[in-house]
C-alpha cells in the first residue's frame, strides 16, 4: 500500500485527480469506480477544471458509483444520484449511458443487485476505484460487521454513519436508513484502488486501517492485501499514523 501524505485537502485533491487524469490513459474505455461524500469534492473539482483546460476526456469513460441510498429518487437532491451529476457530471462530457448507480429504489431486489455486479464485470471491471473512509472504518457502505460481505447488496446503516451523514440533511431523521452498497470483493476486484482520506475524524480509521488487523469490524483493514492501493490523506488524517508512538 502506497500512502500518500499532502500537505492539506487542496494538495490532497490535486493529487487524487492526477492519478485519476493518468488512469484514465490506461484503456480506450476506462472504467472508474467513483465515491460520494465530502472527500472526493475537491477532487472533481479539479477534474472539472482540467477538463475545462482540454487536459482530460471523459467521452470513452464508464462510471459505476459505490453506493446510493434506499428509498430517493434520483430527482431527490439528497440522493446519490443528484450528488454525482452536481458535482462532477453536469461539467464533463461524459455520456449519460456510460453513468451507473446502484439500483437504490430497488429495495431487497437481489437480481438489481446481481445485474449492478455483472454490469461490471461485462465492463470489464473497475481500472480505478475512488474510495472515502468511514469514520467507522467503512468503505463504501459495508459497515462494521462479524464477516464481509462481498456483492452488491442492501446494507443498514451504521448509527455512526447516520450521525455522519446527517450534515448533509435539513433534519437528522431525513437521513435513510438502508442502502445499497458494492461488497467488499466488487471493491476489491478493482485494478488500482485510490483512497483519499481528510480531516481529524478520519485519523484513528486511517492507522486501523494501514496497522490494524484484518477483521470485518473495521472494513477498511481489507485493503491491506489488495495488490495495488494508493492512499492519499491530508496531514490531519495522517497525524497519528506518523506519531511517535504511531
Ligand atoms: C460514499 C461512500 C462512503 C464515504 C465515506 C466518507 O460514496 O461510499 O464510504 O466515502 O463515508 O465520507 P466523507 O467523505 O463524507 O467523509
């Protein structure tokens, strides 16, 4: 696992999408595995800007998005859905067929779920996964658990990522309860996985994560035998990693 330290989220972001940038050289059709949540925001951003600099081209590349909520609409502002293409989609040109989101109004539909995964694959698999990390310790949404699980698959939310999320709604109780979420083996089946990590909340999920043992209970310990992981984390995130006793 490669880790890397930036000085600040800026630095982070600018360097989360430059690995982007470059991975999205490596095929004709490249495959990103992309992430909600306030980490990544900096960092499409970024793309944004060098797209709109003619650096980056978006029209062969194919999205799949972790996770999305139980229960919104895509029209929903709240929703996963809404996130991506007002942050990121709207500004680039990628195609609208080539943007794939978990089936969140599904419900317990296992065949949205098993066709989600098997899209995938018949993409040809993820060449670059972008992850967050749960202050919990989660990744996507797979929550602390006794095991993992690995497809696509309905999840209840961790009370902690409630609590988390909840900053992003009117009212704590707006904040659904259940998602649908890539497994642990649809992440780990990606090529590259780039993870960005930020801010003081993040750090004692970062050194479990990178020093740890492997367990469920802290999913994010996964990652530790992926081949290919490059993390990238602010020097908030990283001070513990890094400290004396560390
Ligand atoms: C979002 C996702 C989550 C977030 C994580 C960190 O699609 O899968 O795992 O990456 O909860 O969220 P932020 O970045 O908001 O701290």
């Amino acid at each position: 696992m490669e880790v890397i330290v930036a000085s600040n989220y800026d630095k982070m972001s600018e360097i989360g999408a430059t690995i982007m940038a470059a991975s999205l050289q490596t095929r004709a059709r490249p495959v990103l595995g992309l992430a909600t949540g306030s980490t990544p925001i900096g960092t499409y951003q970024a793309l944004r800007r060098m797209y709109k600099k003619g650096l980056v081209d978006f029209s062969q590349t194919r999205t799949f998005n972790l996770d999305e909520y139980v229960g919104l609409s895509p029209e929903d502002p709240q929703s996963y859905y809404a996130f991506m293409y007002d942050q990121f989609f709207t500004h680039i040109n990628i195609s609208p067929s080539n943007i794939h989101l978990p089936p969140g109004q599904m419900e317990e539909d296992d065949q949205a779920c098993l066709a989600y995964e098997n899209m995938i694959d018949q993409a040809g698999g993820i060449d670059l996964q972008l992850l967050g990390l749960g202050g919990n310790g989660h990744i996507a949404f797979n929550e602390p658990a006794d095991h993992f699980t690995a497809k696509t698959h309905l999840v209840t939310l961790d009370e902690r990522t409630i609590a988390d999320n909840a900053r992003f709604f009117d009212d704590p109780s707006q904040v659904p309860r259940q998602a649908i979420t890539m497994g642990i083996g649809s992440i780990m089946k990606a090529r590259h996985i780039l993870m960005l990590v930020s801010g003081q909340n993040k750090q004692e999920a970062l050194y479990q994560m990178i020093k740890g043992p492997i367990r469920p209970q802290l999913p994010a310990s996964i990652l530790q035998v992926h081949p290919r992981v490059t993390v990238v984390t602010d020097q908030e995130a990283a001070s513990q990693l890094f400290s004396a006793d560390g």
